[in-house]
C-alpha cells in the first residue's frame, strides 16, 4: 500500500497550501492547487489501478498518461496536513484525454476541485510555452481581489500599475499580469479564458475573486503570487494618497536592463 505522503510533491503541497492559509488567502474551503507529477515521482504510482473515475468534459490529449496531484472540492487548506488522504488525490489522465482517474487519495467519497477545467486547461496551455511546467494554483489575496474593484482591468496599465508599486515587480513578473473580467467561477467558460491567458501570462487575475498562478514548482508558482499581492497591497496602502515619489518608467527600463529581464514593453508605453 502506497501511502499518499511518500510521495515528496505532497509534503511539499501541504506546507504550501498552509503557507496560504496563513497569509489569508484561503478563507474557509477556497482555493486549489495542482502538480503534474515528475515521470520518477509518477513510477511510484504507476501499478495502482483505478479507484474512481471523474469525466473532464474537455479533451486534454496534451496531458494524456500524466499523473496529477489535486486538491478536493470543499476541503480547508487549513487541515490538509491533519487528512491529506481526503483532501488530496492523485489522478492519471487517461489514454484518450477525457477522464482523471482516481489512484490514490480522495478517500471518504473526495473529488478534484470544482475548478478542475480551469486547471487541466491551464497545464495543457503552459506546456505548450514551457516544458518545464507543472504547478497552477489558485487563491483569494485580498489586496489584489480590493485592486480590481478600484483600477481599470486592462492587462497593461494593471501590470504597469503593479510594476510601479515595488522594485523587484518587473524582475519578477516581467511578462506582466493579465485580469479578466468578473465571471461565473467553476464553469468551462471562466477556465476557457484563463488557459488563453495562460498562453502569455503566469498570473491570470479574477476581478473580484482571486488569481491564478503557475510555475515549475510549488516555490517558484507561490513566489509569483506573493509578489503580486505584495505589489497590490502598496498599491492599496498608497492609492488614496498623492504619490510625490515613484518608480519611473526610465527606471523600470533601467531595471529590466540590470537583472536582464525580457518585459512586456508594450505596457510601460501604456
Ligand atoms: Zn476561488
């Protein structure tokens, strides 16, 4: 019997939804989180047979035969350490893109996220920029869900504001933020538009809800989330305020000039 924890991504996953709980950015049973499994990590797994079945309702043939570790629907990030077996589950892709099957987790009748179209949508985009990726999460920060309700939802002056409001913005996020507007949550329709964001962006923002963020590892994925809250919070400390000092444009060029940073030029002309 494989036990769920012997799996190094799901220590690694629990540490980092606690980390978001405690920052209060998963209120009650929001929030999911996602990891595709590394082939080594997905050899340990691979003789289970199938427990459970969940229909995706999309073909996800890019992903077919992966392993992925998923957060259930309804759980609190805030207990996942003391039930990881019913709040985590790790599902295979099936052969022909339109199953997750459940091998191991999920016990007491769990099931993937309700948001499980936005994420298997979003692996499929990323892998096809980058082969390194694996992780998308998503939560509630309150200063960039407060942001929404008060700044224009444009991925460029949202993305310029943002690089403005902390020095390391632009070295962090270069490729900037994209926002959509406030949509229905759970549907196909809100994952449809956040995987044709994910095409160009790592930070797909929610009006009025939350963010996603994406990475190749839980680290890399959670550090871009927290520098935008971080960058959205000054931003909601100050906007109320005359700004007398700031971050200049010739400044955030000088930025991306020092650490060699590839932005999106197009926004600072914004
Ligand atoms: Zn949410």
């Amino acid at each position: 019997m494989v036990d769920i924890l012997s799996l190094p991504t799901v220590p690694e996953l629990i540490r980092t939804a606690e980390d978001m709980y405690r920052l209060g950015w998963n209120e009650r049973n929001s929030g999911n989180i996602s990891c595709l499994l590394s082939q080594e990590e997905s050899q340990h797994i691979a003789d289970r047979s199938v427990i459970r079945t969940f229909p995706l309702g999309l073909a996800a043939d890019g992903i077919a035969g992966r392993y992925m570790l998923i957060t259930s629907t309804g759980s609190y990030f805030k207990n996942m350490r003391r039930c990881p077996e019913d709040c985590l589950g790790i599902v295979r892709i099936s052969d022909d893109g339109q199953n997750a099957e459940l091998v191991l987790g999920f016990e007491n009748g769990g099931r993937p996220t309700s948001e499980l179209p936005a994420h298997v949508m979003s692996h499929l985009s990323r892998l096809e920029v980058d082969k390194g990726h694996s992780v998308v999460l998503h939560c509630h920060p309150a200063n960039i869900m407060a942001m929404t309700y008060v700044h224009e939802l444009d991925d460029a002056k949202f993305s310029h504001t943002l690089w403005r409001m902390c020095t390391e913005g632009i070295i962090v996020f270069p490729d900037g933020v994209s926002v959509l507007p406030w949509m229905p949550c759970g549907t196909k329709g809100i994952g449809r538009a956040t995987a044709e964001k994910m095409r160009e962006f790592r930070i797909v923002i929610w009006a009025h809800h939350g963010i996603y963020g994406v990475g190749s590892t839980l680290d890399e994925a959670f550090g871009l989330v927290e520098t935008v809250e971080k960058a959205a919070q000054i931003f909601m400390l100050t906007s109320h305020l005359p700004h007398i000092n700031t971050i200049s444009d010739a400044n955030l060029a000088e930025l991306a000039e020092v650490f060699d940073v590839a932005y999106r030029k197009d926004f600072i002309k914004s």
